[in-house]
C-alpha cells in the first residue's frame, strides 16, 4: 500500500515513513523564492513609504526576516497569497527613521536573514545583536564581521568573532571598499552591497566564481545604480554607488527554483512519472540545477513565460527575473562530473542532486563541495550517512564526493540532522526505495518549503 504518514498537527513529528509510489503524476506550484523573498523584505524596509511582495516564500526562514523588518521598525503585514506563498505589505519610515531594537534581532535558522541584515546594520546609526537557532550559531561570520569592519563598522561575536550571535554598531558614512570574497558567496557579496548602499563612494565585490544575482537586479529595479562587469575569468566584479535612495515598489516573487530541483530529480529518476512544475524562477545564477540534470539525461521541457524584463511600480512588478513552465519525465540518467564553479552555481541542489546520482548510469564526482559542511546541517556528512543508509554507494574524500550509479535504494532510518534539504531530498527517495523509507525530523522541510509533504502526498498517483 503507498501511504505517507505526514506529520500531524500540533508538535512535529519526530520522523516521517515514505513509501515507494506506483507513479507520480500532477501539477505543482512551488513556494516563493526563499533567496528573493528575503531580499524584496530587507529593502522594503530600506525604502520609505509602501512596499508590496507578492507570491513571497512562507517558510520559517522568510518569516524570520518579516519579524526582523518589523523589529527595526516597519509596519509588516503578512496576507493570504498564492498556493503556499503569501504577500507581503511593508510599510517603512526609510532607514533614516529605522530604531535600535530593544532585544536580539532573531535570524531564527536563516543564515541569508543574518548575514545580510548584518550589510544592512553597517550602515545604521545604531546597535542592534543578531542571532538565531543553535545551527545558526555554529555557522561562520568572520566572512562578513571582516569587509564590514573595513568599511568602518564595529561588529563583534562568539568564539573569537567567528560564530553568532553578532553585535553590529553602524557608521555613517561608511568607507568604501575593493574586496575579493575568499569563497563563494552571495550572501557575503550581498552583506557588502548592502552596506555600500550607505558608503561614501563606490563599493566594488569581484567574485571569482559569479554567485546568485538577486541583490543586485532587485537593487537595480529600486533606482540603485549597481554594475556587474564580467572579469574575464569565470567571474565578476559588482560594483554600487553609495548614497542612492532605495524606492518603495511592487514586486512579484517566482518560484523557487531549490524547490523545483526535488521534483525535477523526483521525476527523472522514477519510473512512471509525469510532473508539471508551474512558475519556476530561471535566473542564469540559479538554474544550474536543471541543466545540470539536462546534462545527466533528464527529461525536462521547458517553456518560459516571462522574460523577466523591467519591473512596474504602479501594478504588480517583477524585478527582471526570468520564469518558465517544466515538464520533467522519467529518464534514464548517466553520471556526470560537476566542477567547483558549478558546485556554487547549485549549492542548495547538491543534496538532491548527489540523489539523482545514485540513479544514473557510471560514476559521478562533485568536486569542491566543501562549503557544504557550513550549511545548516554538515551536508556532506548528512548527505553521505542518509544515502548510505538506503543502500547507495557514496564516498567523501576530503571536498570531494564521488557516487557509483545505478543504485537499488531499499527504504531505511536517514536523519535530516533538522535540515530541510536532508529531509526533503531523503524523502524523495523514498519514492523510489524498496520498502519503508523513514525520514528523521522531517518539520525541517518547513524552512523553505512548508507545504512539501502535502504535494508529496498530492502527486503520488
Ligand atoms: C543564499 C546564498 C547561498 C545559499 C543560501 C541562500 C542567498 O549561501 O546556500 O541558501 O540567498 O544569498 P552562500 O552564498 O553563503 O553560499
């Protein structure tokens, strides 16, 4: 019998038990993007006067930002949307007016939510401590605490200035800065463009890998002048003039691409499947994951329906962000090898993906996956455990991953060390393992995606 034992109301549960499916058939729509989300929030709260998002992600992160712009002084108002999504109205005095809280900024699991207010705190007159759930508390801030300390902020934090909580006092104006971001990040580039927004001078990033771009065309469609220059290597150089003033608008949020990955690799790798995925954010910087899976063999049809151009501040907006339609069949799938550059350019879809490759033909190697130990769990030792456990054959060698396809997955105990891209990508897997699949901790999958195992469920023929 295929069943799927969702968490029940009231306190989670503490695993869910997957069964295989017969087929996966039907049409999702997917949550907001969580990386636009919290972005379109921040700078509501940056521009004087009405803001509306709409079609914003509802997951506990983006949730943890609305409570932040609200804490710093904007009136947030948060309204039925769109399938999971909702909308937003923000309502802000402009940073001019924004007041120091009086208790701790709470990131609650939200790394994206900490590292860019912390960009954002650097150019307030005021001091306010940012801080959130215990794995936000293990994850690195010397990252962000040292180019906004050389734009002439104070930032401190635990153990050395290494991990949250962080106090953040601000400076006006700040200085600013040439900085080469050691790893790739786009919430380090984005912390510094947002704090170059309050700089004396023109702030430049260079990138060496190009990262997710969100910051920089949602500044861009605000009225904020921000050039991206490519460097002639594999990656950038963003550069943002100071002392602009960020416009209140209208903006539509598309859906979230790390969403769509579980279903894409869902799909491709189970037999009889059929899955239409409505309204999927395509951005250059985000949609790796699909032609990577393209690359491996899958079968997705893709059919844009925006060119993402321009944005309207008087109706509903988007903020040039590029959408599409994908239809996504069962396929046969061969190994591949994914590279540093792209290992960034999908970091959120390597779980998901090191899934995939346990399904495809050969062996495939991700290398330069070691970013993956500072997520909200250590992927690379999740991810290894939990396939392992269903019976696929997965090593770690030191960044590397290496995994020898095809594998015959049977159902067994996988922990989402209370992280929501374990817990979804093991679930996915059980629809294709033998026997009972049990997923530990599963209200992780919450984080971005809250209404996962209801379409989980919707989808299963
Ligand atoms: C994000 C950037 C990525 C990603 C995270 C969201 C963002 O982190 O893993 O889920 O919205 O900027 P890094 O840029 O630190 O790798």
């Amino acid at each position: 019998m295929d069943v799927l034992a969702a968490p029940p109301g009231g306190a989670p549960a503490a695993s869910v038990t997957v069964l295989p499916a017969a087929q996966l058939r039907g049409e999702l729509r997917l949550p907001g993007d969580k990386s636009i989300s919290h972005r379109a929030l921040m700078l509501a709260l940056l521009a004087e006067g009405e803001s509306r998002i709409r079609d914003a992600g509802d997951g506990a992160d983006v949730r943890s930002t609305a409570g932040v712009v609200a804490a710093l002084g904007a009136a947030v108002e948060r309204l039925p949307g769109n399938g999971g999504s909702v909308d937003y109205r923000v309502v802000s005095p402009g940073d001019e007016a924004l007041r120091a809280p009086a208790v701790a900024l709470d990131c609650g699991n939200s790394g994206t939510s900490l590292r860019l207010f912390a960009g954002i705190l650097a150019g307030l007159p005021l001091t306010a401590v940012l801080d959130g759930d215990a794995s936000l508390r293990g994850r690195p801030v010397a990252r962000i605490i040292e180019p906004l300390r050389a734009m002439g902020a104070t930032l401190e934090a635990r153990d050395h200035d290494s991990h949250p909580p962080v106090t953040v006092t601000g400076r006006r104006p700040l200085r600013p800065i040439d900085w080469t971001t050691p790893v790739p990040s786009a919430q380090v580039k984005s912390a510094i463009l947002l704090a170059g927004l309050r700089a004396g001078g023109t702030t430049r990033v260079h990138e060496r890998v190009a990262t997710r771009d969100h910051s920089e065309r949602m500044l861009r469609a605000r009225g904020v002048a921000v050039r991206s220059l490519p460097d002639g290597a594999g990656g950038a150089v963003i550069e943002i003039d100071g002392g602009t003033t960020v416009q209140a608008m209208e903006q539509r949020v598309p859906g979230d691409p790390s969403a769509a990955a579980f279903w894409l690799v869902a799909a491709a790798v189970h037999p009889d499947a059929e899955l239409g995925i409505r309204n999927v954010g395509v951005n250059p910087t985000r949609r790796a994951v699909i032609d990577l899976l393209a690359r491996m063999g899958a079968d997705i049809e893709e059919r844009s329906t925006t060119q993402g151009v321009g944005h309207d501040r008087d109706g509903p907006g988007d903020v040039g962000e590029p959408v599409a339609d994908l239809v996504v069949r069962s396929s046969s799938l061969e190994a591949v090898d994914i590279g540093p550059a792209e290992v960034a350019a999908a970091i959120d879809e390597i779980p998901v993906l090191c899934l995939a490759a346990t399904q495809a033909r050969g062996r495939t190697t991700i290398r330069g996956a070691g970013e993956l130990r500072h997520k909200e769990s250590d992927r690379l030792a999740g991810i290894a455990a939990g396939l392992r456990a269903l019976g696929a054959r997965i090593e770690i060698d030191g960044d590397d991953i290496t995994i020898d396809g095809p594998a015959r997955l049977t159902g067994a105990p996988t922990d989402s060390l209370d992280d929501h891209r374990l817990a979804m990508t093991f679930a996915i897997a059980g629809l294709i393992a033998a026997g009972r699949t049990n997923v530990g901790r599963p209200a992780s999958a919450a984080i971005s995606y809250p209404g996962f195992f209801s379409d989980l469920e919707r989808i299963r023929a």
